[in-house]
C-alpha cells in the first residue's frame, strides 16, 4: 500500500517552510533538503505554472523551459483542478513582478 503524501513527516516540512523568513533562509533550507536537479525541476515547474497561467501554449513551454509535454499537462490540470496551491500562490505573487534577490 502506497503511504499517504498528508502524513506527519510531511506536516513536519510544512511547519519547517513556514518559518521560513527571507528568500536566502529558504535557498539555504531547501538546498540542503533537495538535490540540485530537483531545485532545478521544481523551478521548471513553477515558471511553466506562471507561463501557463498568462495562456502560453504547451509548445511554448516545452521549447523554453524544457519539460515534457506529459508534465506540462501535470502542471495544466493541477493549476484548474488541483488543490488550489498554484492559484493561492499566483495571486499572491500577481503584484510582485521583481523576485527578491538571493545574496550569497
């Protein structure tokens, strides 16, 4: 039986992120939890969530930022039907066209 993603270990990290103060705190925090190739996935991701939010095409996205088609749609029907994190985040962000910079 597959274990549950909702799961103590998991509300554990949830707790971790939120204490989170400063966009260095969290470069440092989540460097050392995640391997580079996955911060460079989830990075990937969120920037195909934005693009697909402003109405890019799947080609569009493919072609810059280098996902596959599959995980475009992934992201596609997690930002419609999924549990709202994309949505949440986005509006949150809509404001905010400059990231804060990430000081060494």
């Amino acid at each position: 039986m597959r274990n549950s993603w909702n799961n103590p270990q998991t509300k554990a990290l949830f707790v971790a992120i939120l204490r989170l103060k400063t966009p260095l705190e969290a470069r440092k925090f989540l460097r050392d939890l995640l391997t580079e190739d996955e911060l460079i996935e989830f990075g990937k991701r969120w920037q195909a969530a934005r693009m697909l939010n402003a109405g890019a095409p799947y080609t569009a996205i493919e072609n810059h930022i280098g996902l596959s088609s599959r995980t475009i749609a992934r992201i596609s029907w997690w930002l419609e039907k999924g549990m709202g994190g994309y949505r949440l985040m986005l509006a949150r962000l809509r404001h905010h066209t400059a990231y804060p910079r990430l000081s060494r």
